[in-house]
C-alpha cells in the first residue's frame, strides 16, 4: 500500500464521537501553543480560504460556515476574522446553542483565513446548525457536533455537510468525506507545490447517487427524502440497515482462506495469512490475528477490524476493511486490489461506497474509513500549500 503520508493524527472513524456524544476532538495540530491568556488569538498558518456557493439553489445569505477542531489539545473554533477562540460554556446562546456561523460575502466568492488546527469545515444550507457546548468529564468545555444520521439530533432537519483537514507545519492534509453521510456535493482545490481538486461531483452526481442507493431494496432505507443518504454502519445502528448483511461474504471469506493463503502487502512488507481455529492469522513482519468480523465491523473498519498506529496490525486491517467494503477478498488472493474495475461486483458489497465512487468526476470517495487504501479516497495533501478553494457544487 503506496503511503500518502504518514498517517494523519485525525482519522474519520476517530475524529468525533457519534450520535450526538461529545465530540472527540482531533489530535493536536503541530503548532505553537494559540491560547496563552485564555483568549482569542491570530494563530499560525493564516491559509487563505475561498469558500464558493455554486448550488444554483441557495444563495449566499442563506449558506453558513463553521470551522470547528482542535488546537494544541483545545478545542476551537474558528472566527469570521480567522482567529482562533476556544469553544466556552458562555458560548451557548438563550436557546442552549452557540451560534459559530460564518456568514457568506453578499455576493460571489468568500475569502476567509484558516489558522493552523486539526478539524471540519462544515456548511449547511438554508438554516443554521445547532452547535453546543457542554462539559466533557474532565471538567474541559467540549463541543457536540451534529449527527445528521440520528433522527433526534437538532440538526437532522437541516441541510448540511463538511470536509476535513488537518493544517500545520507540515503542510495542509484535506478531505471531502461521506464516511458518515452525504448530502452537500463538495470540491476541494489545493494549491501550493501542486495544484490539486478532489471531490468534484460529475453532472448530476448528487441525483444519481441518491437513486443508486434507493435502487438497492436493503439500502434504500438510508435516504433521507431529498436531504442525505446515511452511512450504511450508521444505518444499522438505527435500525434501517440489516445487522447481518454481509454475513454470507464474511463467512465465504473465512471458507476460502481456510484452504489457501490470502497475502497482504503493506509499507512494513508482505504478510501471508490463513484461518486457523476461527481466527485469520498472519505471520510476516510480524504475527497479527483477526476474529471474524460482523457486517458492523466491516462498515465502520473497527471493531475487530480496528487499525492501531502501529505499523503492523493497522496497516493489515485497513486492507482487508477495504477488501471487505470492495468485495475483492474472494476474488483476490493478493490485496490490496488496485483495479477500481473489480471493486463492488459481488451482490454482497458496500453499495453504498459504490455510489459514492460513481457520483465523482475522479472516481474517487470516502465512502468507508479506510477507502485511502491504494489512494481511492477524495484526499489532497501540499507540504507548501498557497490557498484551499472549497465550493459547494451543483446539486
């Protein structure tokens, strides 16, 4: 598996914490301490932002911005003026929400500043979002962030969606996302030593992924009217996914490599595995077992399927959660599989994932957690970045 980087400190499945809970803020960015007094202060990095409001059905007035994370182990918030301040209980409006919008420019492009921090860029369209401030165990102020896949969140009725970045010294590491749901087409342009987009929907992407997924009987559930379509992992947990929806691929994969060896390459080298005693267990660099995952392990890549930063263990789970999602472990003895055109044939696959690749003018989506495997996901990076460019496309 080719490295696009070393592996950034604020990973989708770990970045915030799901269904309403407390955010969990993403690991500090590399960067001199922002908060000295307490207060509001001009941050390092100072990137120029472009924010675009291209949808064609709202205008400006009606668009809002957040930029919302960590810094230093803090976590922040972003002002309209591009300075950092710390998230504070006294945030929290009459309402018991904060309101940390950014507003459009009344016409055209919006050019904002990022400080450096680890986090979201989150739109939403036509309301704003309801942020809140609340108190984390430790007695530390913590943000709880939408949950546009949980019916009772506040925000489930509004139209939103974010990207991901991580901007510091080393250099700007960004993301469009539909790891948890899709909703807002987003495209991110970078620049700097390169000039890079990702992200870009393809004419009429939106509509047809959202017919995609309708057209699958067990993941139709996950379409929310015109408004998003969740994440099947997220879809199980409602409720509106079946618990055991790939259970007959996971068991044909434990059958075929009870029988034969299933290699998987990594930057640490070549592990060779096979079943034994239930469990698939590789030797190579170093020996790492897996338990046979459930269909709620393969969706969010956790679980048993869970990929410590440890060089070993990690870097074999993020391939086999891609083969699981792709449905090329039976097909493929050798992973990772690099051919896209093998990627989702199996009936029993992340149709979902599929969509999201299909909808994108490059191909390329985060559709699953670990969908940077052999470089399939909407990721930029600039060690010397000039500027990012983030415009909501037409829907």
């Amino acid at each position: 598996m080719t490295p696009r980087h070393p592996r950034r400190p604020a990973r989708r499945k770990v970045l915030f914490a799901l269904g309403g809970a407390l955010a969990a803020a993403p690991a500090a960015a590399l960067a001199p301490h922002a908060f000295a007094d307490g207060h509001r202060t001009t941050a390092a990095g100072s990137l120029p932002l472009t924010v675009v409001n291209n949808t064609g059905a709202f205008d400006n007035a009606n668009v809002h911005v957040y930029i919302v994370g960590n810094q230093d182990g803090r976590q922040v918030r972003v002002t309209p003026d591009g300075t950092l301040a710390p998230i504070a209980l006294s945030d929290n409006g009459a309402d018991g929400y904060t309101d940390y919008a950014i507003g459009l420019a009344a016409s055209g492009e919006t050019d904002l500043v990022l400080p450096y921090l680890s986090g979201r860029i989150y739109v939403s369209l036509g309301a704003k979002l309801k942020f809140k401030v609340v108190t984390d165990g430790n007695g530390n102020p913590a943000l709880q962030y939408p949950a546009g896949w949980v019916a009772s969140d506040p925000n489930y009725p509004v139209l939103h969606d974010c990207a991901e970045f991580t901007y510091n010294a080393a250099g700007m590491f960004c993301n469009t996302t539909m790891v948890d749901m899709f909703s807002v087409p987003l495209s991110i342009r970078l620049t700097g030593a390169q000039d890079q987009t990702t992200g870009t929907l393809r004419a009429a992407g939106r509509a047809d992924a959202f017919a995609a997924v309708r057209q699958v009987e067990e993941f139709a559930p996950l379409v929310v009217d015109d408004t998003r379509v969740i994440a099947p992992g997220h879809g199980l947990d409602a409720g509106l996914f079946p618990a055991d929806h790939l259970a007959p691929y996971i068991d044909e994969v434990w059958s075929t490599y009870t029988g034969k060896d299933l290699t998987v390459t990594t930057n640490a080298g070549t592990f060779t595995g096979r079943v034994r005693g239930g469990q698939l267990v590789f030797t190579g660099p170093a020996q790492v077992s897996f338990t046979r995952p459930s269909t709620r392990d393969v969706l969010f890549c956790d679980g048993t399927l869970a990929a410590p930063n440890d060089g070993t263990t990690g870097p074999v789970a993020a391939v086999l959660g891609a083969g699981f999602n792709r449905s090329t472990l039976v097909s493929s003895s050798a992973q990772p599989t690099t051919d896209p055109a093998s990627f989702y044939r199996d009936t029993l696959t992340n149709h979902y994932a599929k969509a999201m690749h299909e909808a994108t003018a490059d191909g390329k989506a985060y559709g699953f957690a670990f969908d940077d495997v052999a470089d399939f996901a909407s990721y930029v990076q600039d060690t010397a970045p000039t500027g990012i460019r983030l415009t909501l496309t037409p829907f």
